[in-house]
C-alpha cells in the first residue's frame, strides 16, 4: 500500500491567511503609542503632580513661638509640613544629622535660626528657604540660615546624584538581561557574575560621583558599598525572575523597575514631594531604598539608612531564592524556559 503525502501549503497560501500590511502597520502604531504614553505617564505624571505632602520638619525653643511656626505654614500650605518640637537647637541638629526630620527653625537667646540639609533633598532645602524667608517676613525678623549637610563646592546643586537616578537603575536591570539571555543554562555562573558586577558598579559609580561629576566628597567607600547593595538587590530581583520565568520574568522585571521603581525614587527630589502615597511606595524598591541610602552614606555618615539596608537586603534574599527554586527546577544545568 502507498501513502500520497499532502501538498504543503505554499508560500503564497500562508502570506494569504495574514493581515493586509497596512492593517498590521496601523496595530503596531496603535501599540507603540499606547506604550509611549504609559512610559511618558510614569516619568512625567510623578513630576507633574509633584507637591509637599507631610515633609518632616522641626522646630525648636520656646513652644509658644514653635506654634507660631506651625499655624504660620497650616494656613500657607495646609498638609505640606508634618512639625516636630525639640527642647533645644542641639536636639533639632541631631534630629537632622539622623535623617529624622529635613530641617527646622530654632528660636534661642540669639535670634531665629533656618536649619536646612541640602544633603538629604535640595528641592526641600530650596522649600525650607523660602517658608523661613516668609517667616521672618512675617515676624519681621532676620533669620540666619545654616546647611547641616551642605553639598559639595563641585557640585552646589546636587545636579549629579539626582541624574544618577536612571544609571543606577540600569545597572541592576542590564546585566540581568544579559546573563539570562547569554548564559542560558549556566545559572550558578550567572549568580556569581551578577554577585561580582554588583561590587563593581557600586565602586565604579562612587567613582564617577567623586572624581568626575565632584558630588561626594567624604565616606567613599560607604557610598560604594550602598551603590553595591543596591545594584546586588535589583540585579538578584530580576536575575530570580528572568531565571524562573525567562523572558516573560525580563519583561515585567524590567517594567518594574523602569515605569515605577525609577520614578518614584525620590532622588531627583524627595519621597514626601511626590504624588500622595507614590511616595512611600517607591521607598519599599530598590531604587528607592538605594537613592535613600545613597544621600545617607554621601552626607550623613551611614545615619537614616537601616529601612533602606533592611529593603535592598530583602529584595537580594528574594532574587537569590527565586535563583534557588529554578536551578531545582530545571536540575544543575538552570534551563531556562522559554
């Protein structure tokens, strides 16, 4: 007995069950603009709405005068500041040095003093200037302002940690996408390399903000360290993802990261100026965390840094057990899907 095999579809058989080109041409427009209106409302939205919301400030002396402080800026900007009182000055500087409050005024024997942080946020210290320049105004007395944690003579704006907000994101996104789609079945290998790029970004970025951008100029090595947990947290997150998921892990790693995780850092302004509860949001991701820990190590000493140590440690642990569960998974060789 002889079997006639079927004529396989031609070429030309198969171009006519698709879509006319231009049909396909207009879907993929439609697409792209949808995607470039999502990216545009990530970036754009968060500095658009951008306003004051319970920014933690203190105030120190007499508590007559501090309340005076207090219904002068509920009645200016009703929400804008959460006040804080202190016994003294000393209490108000400490306050400050620890990251527990932005700044204040003090009200002592030798007149009003604006105390600012230019280190832990310049747009609130540029804020803080102008409610003290209102206050002494109103009073109609000078006020002496001093900078706890001023920026550096190279770099008095602090321009250069806010722009390394988009770099320092990338450098926890891109090497995981480049080991999962490289080293497809060499999990263990993309592990280690993840592990020593992450040392490598952090000393190389401190770098970069030392001795050519000058917007550090003291704890080196503790910015570096930052940088190098921060990179670790987002490279094993998307690391464990792409290595569980592949492609599809990639993708929404990648999105994370990009559309909310830069964003809503906080480091081109602060946490408490962005839209209401986007804020707080963006401290519980690594690069929110990391943008936090970066103006700790840079201008404080390490101070106000233990949530953001805590966050960056458990987004490491978490990627490093997704990595665990798919090298069971698929056994030794860490074979991706997909």
């Amino acid at each position: 007995m002889t079997t006639q095999s079927l004529p396989r579809p031609t070429h030309h058989a198969a171009q006519a069950h698709e879509p006319p080109a231009a049909l396909r041409a207009t879907g993929i427009v439609a697409v792209l603009v949808v995607v470039i209106a999502i990216v545009a409302i990530a970036f754009a939205l968060p500095a658009a709405r951008s306003k004051p919301h319970d920014v933690p400030i203190g105030a120190a002396g007499p508590q007559a005068a501090s309340g005076q402080v207090a219904e002068i800026l509920e009645h200016n900007a009703p929400g804008a500041f959460a006040i804080t009182y202190y016994p003294g000055e000393a209490a108000l500087r400490d306050a400050i040095r620890n990251r527990d409050v932005y700044g204040g005024i003090s009200f002592g024997p030798d007149g009003r003093t604006l105390l600012i942080a230019t280190g832990a946020s310049p747009t609130v210290a540029q804020l803080l200037n102008q409610v003290g320049s209102g206050i002494a105004q109103h009073a109609g007395v000078a006020l002496h302002t001093e900078d706890v944690a001023p920026p550096t003579s190279a770099d008095p704006r602090g321009a250069g940690l806010a722009a390394s907000a988009l770099p320092i994101t990338l450098a926890g996104l891109l090497p995981a996408v480049v080991l999962v789609l490289a080293l497809r079945r060499a999990v263990w290998t993309r592990f280690a390399a993840a592990v020593v790029f992450a040392g490598l970004a952090g000393a190389t970025i401190a770098a970069l903000l030392r001795f050519v951008l000058g917007s550090i100029d003291a704890n080196f090595w503790g910015v570096a360290g930052g940088l190098a947990l921060g990179a670790l947290a987002s490279g094993l997150s998307m690391l464990g993802l792409g290595s569980l998921f592949g492609r599809a892990g990639l993708a929404a790693g990648s999105l994370l990261a990009l559309l909310l995780g830069n964003p809503l850092s906080g480091l081109a302004s602060a946490p408490e100026l962005l839209p209401s509860g986007w804020g707080a949001l963006g401290q519980w991701l690594p690069q929110g965390a990391n943008a936090t820990l970066l103006r700790s190590t840079a201008f404080f000493g390490g101070s106000g840094a233990t949530m953001a140590i805590v966050v960056l440690a458990g987004w490491a642990i978490a990627g490093a057990g997704l990595i665990v569960i798919a090298a069971v998974r698929d056994g030794k060789g860490g074979r991706l899907p997909g």
